[in-house]
C-alpha cells in the first residue's frame, strides 16, 4: 500500500470507529498506541503496549490498525496478515450478516466508513497475500473486492493485474514489476 492508500485506510478507519464502532477510543487506549509508537525502535517493549490497548478495546479498529501496522512496517507480514483478518472480521460484524448480498452503491462505496474499512481491508489482504506467496488467498480476496466494488473506486484491479501478470509467466517480482498497469480498473473476466 502507498501513502495516499494508508491515509485513505487510516481516514476510513477513524470513521468507521468513531460512527460504526461506537465512538473514539479510551484515552487509555489512545495512550497505550502513544507509548508504542515512541518506543517503535525497541519492537520488544512496544508490542506488548499495543496487545494491552488491544485487550482494553478488543472490537475496536483502532488498537488493531496499531497492531497491524507494527507488523507491516516491522515486515512481520503474517502477522499483519493475522491482524487485518481480526479487522475483517470485526468490519463484517459490524455490517451486518447481510452486507454483500448486494453490492454496494457508489456512494456507499466512496463515503460509508464502514464499507470502505471492509474493503479496503479486503485490498490490504490481497496485497499481504501477493507479498506472502499465498496466491489463492490473494486471489480469493480480489474475487470479493471485484464483487463488492464493480467499477474500481478502491484501486484493487491493479493487484489484481499484478497478480495476472505473474501468473501468465512473466518473471517479475508480484510487487514490484513493471508499472505497465492501468491505473484503475479490473481488468476483463477471463483475462
């Protein structure tokens, strides 16, 4: 994920906690993610820090975004990959077990907080799952993210072209290849 992406996930997954969740963190919490992030040079002193303000707000995305991004930044990948599952699956319970029977609106898909952290967690995973090697999971996550947002507001097609790429034969790494993609878009079903 790139900057803009991270921002994007970070300013979706504040509003997902603060409307779907139910409101900001505990100070407590907020403080805990705080110490961490001082101490991100000393991993073994700031991960229990983030499990602690995980265990006070277990259903909260924020202390797990914390968690995730410790892992990720510390390329830890499995275990960021453990982290946005648990942050999948929180999304998907607060949705509702009717969320997908029908796709998303645009609207819904550019400015529900919710919907976006579920899709953009979806994206994350895909792209953990790419890094990993684990090619059916990836392409698993990116057949969900293609159902769930038709016209590419999220930028999953280009993990998914990569992924294509890959698997036709080119020998280029699944990351960082060629930057011959289109810049949005799925590309054509059975292609």
């Amino acid at each position: 994920m790139n900057a803009a992406t991270d921002r994007d996930f970070e300013a979706a997954a504040a509003a997902f906690a603060a409307t779907v969740i139910g409101g900001h963190v505990d100070p407590e919490v907020e403080a805990l993610i705080a110490q961490a992030g001082a101490l991100r040079d000393q991993p073994d002193q700031a991960l229990p820090l983030l499990e602690r303000a995980r265990a006070l707000a277990p259903k909260h995305p924020v202390p797990l975004i914390a968690i995730y991004r410790f892992h990720f930044y510390g390329h830890a990948l499995e275990q960021a990959r453990a982290a946005g599952e648990d942050a999948l699956a929180i999304a998907r319970s607060a949705l509702g077990p009717d969320f997908g029977d029908v796709v998303p609106d645009d609207e819904a898909t550019r400015g529900d907080a919710a919907v976006r952290f579920y899709l953009f967690t979806l994206k994350g995973l895909a792209y953990l799952n790419l890094r990993l090697g684990d090619l059916d999971e990836a392409r698993l996550m990116l057949g969900e993210l293609r159902r769930l947002d038709p016209k590419d507001h999220l930028g999953g097609g280009l993990l998914s072209h990569v992924l294509a790429r890959h698997e036709a034969g080119h020998t280029t790494s699944l990351v960082d290849g060629p930057v011959d993609y289109p810049v949005r878009g799925w590309a054509p079903k059975g292609t």
